[in-house]
C-alpha cells in the first residue's frame, strides 16, 4: 500500500521530469537532423541564404571520384578493424580471465590507450611511422599503403583494449559449472572455447562488433592527424586523397568553397544512411546468433 502511495506522486509528475530532456533532444538533435536533410537539396552559405536545388548535390556526390574512392577505403578499413580489434581483443580477454599474476595490470595497461584523443594520437604515431620509415628513406604520407596500414595499426592500438573489457565481462559473467560440466565430460580446451565460451559471449560479440563497425565507418579525428588523407592524385580530372576515408572526406568537402556546402550536407545524408542500414544488419545478424544460441 505505501509504495503505491509512494508511485502515484511520481506517476503525476513524470512528465515534469522528462520534458527538459525530451526538449534538449528534440533542439539539439531532431531539429537540427531535419534541417540537414533539407540543406542537402539546398546550395547554401548560412541555412538562412539555401536556394532549393532538388537532387543536384547527389548527383554531384555520386560523380565525385574522391568520394567513391573514400567509400571504398572506408568499406575495407572497417572490414579489417571489425576483425583484427575484435579477435585481439577476445584472445586478450580471454588470456587475462585465466589464472594469472598481474591480471588487474595488464587490464589496465591495455584500456590506457583508449583514454588518448584521437587527435594527439595520430600525431605521436605520425612521428613514430616517420622514425621507423626513415630508415628507408621515405615517410608515411609518401604512399597510400603505408597511411593506410598505419591507419588500421593506430586505431587497433587504441580500441583494443576498450573491447577487451567488454569481451573480459562476458568471459566472467559464463556460469564456473557450465565450463566444469564440459571439462568433465571430456571436452578439450579448443572445444571448451569454440562450443561454450564463444556461444555465451555473443551478446558481447554484438557489442563490440557494433562499436568497431560505427567507430571504423565515423573515423575522423585520427585520420585527419595520421595522414589528413595524403598523398593526393588526379583521379577522373579530380583530386583524391587516398588515405581519406568518408568522415574526413565529408569535412573536406564542406571546406572547399561556400559552393560546395550542400554536396557536403548531402554526402553527410549518406554517409548516415549508409552506417544506420549497416548497423542495423549487424545487430540483426549477431543478435539472432544469440537467439540461437
């Protein structure tokens, strides 16, 4: 009886308390979402000067070579973060969720790297590339296979341990008679693993893989430090960078000239279009893994 006369009070003021938030979301978010979405068939300077131009920015999207080829360098550096942060990071969990000296250290050593900006990080691995490639006489900018790679080595560096903290609490949360059980009944440890940890762990399986793939798709800060996209070629009479990938593609975009601000609004469109269906898939996929399960 006390706690619904407790409830009632709270029930009556319910919309009091979530109102600033609905309203905070709704100017900063839903708003200014809406607005994007009109400005990419707009050209514009100011969202008060857009002059309605129907589809003419997509269009010019989809003939813009750079940001084909950013597209594509997207797709294969998310493809190649998804499965090399993932995988380190389990066997690193995994690893450190058996019995050993220091465990708590080594945890903490691995996450430290996710604690660095973006931003600082290109930079001081930029310098680390360079010092290691001297040796050879050239320098990460110099070819785009290098500022991809170093790309793809800064960002594992940084989110691997992020990850293994998830992989580590879906290892510990798996019930110690379950693992018994199959010891018991004289299953192998490649077998413990492959038939009763990693089915157990796939709700942090989607997790992870969720994170990876929206951080690899939203790359932007680091991309920008690292290389800034260089080097730069002629490509279909335009410039591309090779190293770009779509974020910074996008920020680029925008940069050129007050021309060019509604291609970028309609890149952007895009771009969210693309990560939203992708993301979508993905949970789709891992989530009726663990249903099955």
């Amino acid at each position: 009886m006390n706690s619904i006369l407790v409830r009632r009070p709270i029930q009556r003021c319910f919309p009091l308390f979530i109102l600033p938030t609905f309203l905070c979301f709704i100017i900063g978010f839903v708003w200014p979402f809406i607005q994007g979405i009109y400005l990419s068939f707009c050209n514009f300077n100011t969202p008060r000067d857009a002059e309605w131009v129907a589809l003419e920015n997509y269009i010019k999207t989809f003939q813009d070579a750079s940001f084909i080829h950013a597209f594509w360098n997207t797709a294969g550096f998310a493809i190649i973060s998804i499965v090399l942060i993932n995988v380190c990071a389990f066997a690193i969990a995994y690893a450190l969720t058996q019995k050993m000296h220091g465990a708590n250290l080594f945890r903490t050593v691995f996450f430290m790297p996710n604690l660095i900006g973006g931003v600082v990080l290109g930079y001081i691995w930029s310098m680390i590339f360079d010092a290691i490639l001297k040796r050879y006489g050239t320098y990460l900018t110099a070819n785009a296979t290098y500022g991809f790679w170093g790309l793809v080595i800064l960002v594992a560096w940084q989110q691997i341990g992020y990850m293994m903290i998830i992989y580590i609490a879906g290892i510990q949360s798996i019930s110690e008679d379950m693992i018994e059980a199959a010891k018991i009944d004289g299953a192998s440890g490649w077998q413990t693993l492959t038939r009763v940890i990693v089915p157990n762990v796939m709700s942090s399986i989607t997790i992870c893989t969720f994170l990876t793939l929206t951080n690899s798709f939203k790359l932007f800060d680091q991309n920008l430090a690292l290389t800034g996209g260089a080097p730069s070629v002629i490509m279909s009479g335009a410039k591309v960078n090779m190293t770009e990938l779509l974020a910074l593609n996008i920020y680029s975009t925008y940069n050129i000239s007050k021309n060019y601000h509604g291609v970028a609004q309609a890149k952007a469109v895009i771009f969210f279009l693309l990560v939203a269906v992708l993301a979508i898939a993905q949970q789709w996929f891992t989530r009726s893994k663990e249903v099955q399960q």
